[in-house]
C-alpha cells in the first residue's frame, strides 16, 4: 500500500495533513508522502520516480516516523512544470 495524502491548503486538508502526521507518528501508518495544491508525485508500478509542481509554491514531502512519537516531514525535490 502506497501512504500519499494530497493536502491542499484549506482547513480541513490542514486537518487531513495533521492526522496523516499524527498516525505516521504512532505507527499507525507506514511512512508516506505528502502534497500541495498544485504538486504531484509520478510513480512507476510502487516506485516514485519523481515529484513535479506547477508553482513555485507547491512542494512535495516525504512523512516517516521519527523518534519519541513524532513524524519527520522531509521536503522532496520538485521540477517545476508547465
């Protein structure tokens, strides 16, 4: 199972980007990635090849449990497309 959560910047994706952090955290989920508004991630079968944004803005992270119950969110690099 691929953990991916697009989070677009309104309240509730806000909401959606914290509990997707908070059971990466707990191990509740395995580590994942996460979006903006505007980013995609492009992947062949399971494997990501790469991440890519139409904006500036919009970045791409990758989400992995870290220790004492947190979660590391570590930016990806994006080719800006379009």
């Amino acid at each position: 199972m691929l953990g991916v959560l697009s989070a677009v910047r309104t309240k509730l994706q806000y909401s959606l980007r914290l509990l997707f952090r908070s059971l990466i955290a707990e191990g509740t989920l395995p580590a994942g990635y996460a979006t903006d508004d505007g980013a995609g991630l492009l992947y062949r079968d399971t494997e990501l090849l790469e991440a890519l944004a139409e904006r500036d803005d919009a970045g791409a992270y990758q989400v992995e449990q870290g220790p004492n119950n947190t979660a590391v969110e570590t930016p990806l690099q994006v080719r800006r497309i379009g």
